[in-house]
C-alpha cells in the first residue's frame, strides 16, 4: 500500500520565523525518514511584510485556492512593526486564515519541562501539564456595538458579546473529547456565571448538555478569576481547560507563562472537521529585537510542528520528537533564554539528531 503524501504550506513570515522555520523543517525530515512519511512541503514567501512592501498586500489574491489544497499549515511569526503596521499584518493573514479556514479551535499545550527554570517557586517538571482550548471564532470578540453620545458627559459605549449554540457546542465537544482521551480525564470549564449573568450561565448549561455524552470526565466549572490565581497557585489541577475567545485568549497567554521562556510555547489553530488546513504556529512574534543573530529558540517552532504531525494521525513521530526535545532541554545544548550559549542551529541540529 503506498503511503500517503502530506501537503504541507510552510509560511516562514517575518523575523525570526525566518530563523526558526528551518529548524522546525529540520526535525520535520528526520521524523519523516525514521517513521518513513511522505511530507511535501509548499514553501511559500507571501503572508510576510516584505511581500507587503513589494506588492502592497500580504497575500495575493489567490491566496485561499493556494492552501486550500493542503493538509496543514506551518507558520513561523508575523509582523515586522517598524515598517508595517501590526494590524495591517495579522489582519491580512492569520486572522484571514483564522476565520476563512474556520480554525475554531485554539490549542496550546503547557507543560514544564526538565531542564527549564520555572518562574513559580517550588513546581517540580510534569506537574504542570495541561491544555488550554480557546473557542477562536465568536464570544466577546465581536463589531457589535458602538459609542453614543461620543464626547459629551454623556457618553455610552456598548460592545456585544455573541455566542451560539453551534459555535459553544463544537469547541465543547472537542475539549471533552480532549480530556476524554487523557489519563486523568478532566476538564475544567472556564466561567463567570456569577458575575456576566446571562451569556456564561448559558455557556455552562452548554458545557453540562455537551458533557452528558462523556460520563468519564469529570466537569469543573471554575470562575475566570480563580481560575487564573490557581494556574499560578495550583497548576497541578489542571488537566484540559475550555475557555470563551476573551477568557481563553489571557488563559492561553498566562499557562504558557508559568512554564518559562516564550521560546518554548507551541499552539494550535484547528479545524477538526479537516474541511479547511489547520495551522501550527509557536506563541511568540517575529521578536524583531534578537532577529538576525541566530540565537531564538527553536523549540517552540519545533513543538509546533510535531503538534501538526499529532494532528495529521502522526502520534509516534509526535511522541518522539517531545522525547528529542525533553533531551535536549536538559542535556543541551540551550539558545541563552535557557541560560544557554548555543545558536538556532545548534539547538535545532541536536533535537534533529535525537528523533
Ligand atoms: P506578537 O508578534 O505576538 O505581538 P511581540 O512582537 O509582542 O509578539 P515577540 O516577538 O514574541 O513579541 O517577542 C517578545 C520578547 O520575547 C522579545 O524580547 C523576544 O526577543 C523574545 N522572544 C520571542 N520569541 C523568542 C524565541 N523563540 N527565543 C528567544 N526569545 C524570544
Ligand atoms: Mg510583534
């Protein structure tokens, strides 16, 4: 029977996407050679702010014909500020790709590593260990609404929150289906049902109706400030976490915080169903700051990727490059936000050596 090829887009972007995206590639070929996929990669140069600058948009037109034939989407980091504005760039294509492409689901893993200082006293590695899931489409990111009386003493402003059935009950259903698939089997409902008294009471009789088809897992249904003093207090709690777009936009943020350096966070922006490509991107921008010195962590980029292997049935490919990285991040050699000297290469040339 012969395998199946893997089309896979690979966006390097701006800064230090630049630096990374060979790295992720890197470790891409040799998982590819030593669990014999095909994976065929479409490097491409738009969706970056130097094609902004020559052709004066981000994208060319045809962008959503040129992927919509892919499996997934590897993406390294937007934006480049000095010259193009930041809405400008995330407006003209991750969003583009995040809405066109329903990637309704957010997804980052966080996990303390050996090896990596963790800014919370006391917390030992594999003890931080969950998923945040952020509803990506709707919730409290919406247009509508507007300023009254604008000016005067008078002065109203309005912003809706929208949230529907299909769209709660999707994200839902992939969190339980999450947690159901884990050890502990538990998911934790992100809320404010005491304070925001009609959209998230609504939002956890979803969560109980959704949840009655996984018996398994347990439901805990924690308000959004608590919640967010236990990620730092209790981060052993947590195991898969659901959250509405704002709650789960700070979530994804503060989760992946505790952990360490920004160099490390993978995520994910998914569409489950496989309609459209799903997109693999690291947390952290194109860090104009370190770019062109060799010297950002690839590890992100690189975990990124074994998530989108995750994600495309490739489990054993995934689990080995995790295994490389968890090496390396104790043995070395580590790029200087690990304390290290080592460059982008080197730190992805080692991880490489190990799958
Ligand atoms: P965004 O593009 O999401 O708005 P940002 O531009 O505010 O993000 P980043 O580009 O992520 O921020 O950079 C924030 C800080 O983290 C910078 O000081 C940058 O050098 C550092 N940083 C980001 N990524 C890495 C990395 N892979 N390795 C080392 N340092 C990094
Ligand atoms: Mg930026």
């Amino acid at each position: 029977m012969s395998k199946k090829t893997l089309k896979i887009a690979v966006i390097p972007g701006d800064g230090i996407g630049k630096e990374v995206m060979p790295e992720g590639l890197r470790v891409l070929k040799a998982a590819a050679q030593r669990f014999d996929l095909a994976l065929d990669f479409h490097e491409i140069e738009w969706a970056s702010c130097d094609y902004y600058l020559a052709k004066g948009q981000m994208m060319p037109d045809d962008w959503k014909a040129q992927l919509s034939g892919m499996d997934a989407i590897l993406f390294g980091a937007v934006g480049w500020p000095q010259t193009v504005p930041d809405h400008v760039s995330l407006w003209g294509s991750l969003l583009k790709f995040r809405r066109e492409f329903d990637q309704y689901i957010n997804l980052r893993p966080v996990r303390l590593f050996d090896g990596v200082p963790c800014p919370l006293a006391g917390r030992k590695p594999g003890e931080i260990d969950y998923f945040v899931v952020r509803e990506n489409t709707e919730g409290e990111y919406t247009n509508l609404g507007g300023v009254m009386y604008a000016g005067t003493e008078r002065e109203i402003v309005i912003q809706e929150t929208v949230m529907s059935r299909f769209g709660a009950d999707r994200v839902l259903k992939y969190a339980f289906e999450l947690a159901n698939s884990r050890a502990r089997k538990h998911l934790t409902v992100a809320t404010k049902s005491n304070g925001i008294a009609i959209s998230m009471p609504w939002w956890d009789g979803r969560a109980d109706a959704v949840g009655a088809d996984f018996p398994e897992v347990t439901i805990d249904k924690q308000h959004i400030d608590i919640l967010s003093a236990r990620f730092v207090l209790q981060p052993g709690r947590f195991d898969v976490v659901v959250a509405s777009n704002l709650f789960g936009d700070i979530l994804s943020d503060l989760g992946p915080a505790t952990t360490g350096t920004i160099g490390l966070a993978p995520s994910a922006n998914l569409n489950p169903e496989r309609k459209f490509p799903s997109l693999f991107e690291p947390v952290h921008g194109s860090a104009p700051d370190i770019y062109g010195q060799n010297i950002a962590n690839p590890v992100a980029m690189i975990w990124s990727a074994a998530l989108m292997l995750d994600f495309l049935g490739q489990r054993a490919a995934h689990d080995a490059i995790l295994k490389a990285i968890e090496r390396v991040l104790v043995e070395g050699p580590r790029t200087r936000d690990l304390g290290g000297q080592a460059s982008t290469t080197e730190m992805g040339e080692a991880i490489a050596a190990l799958v």
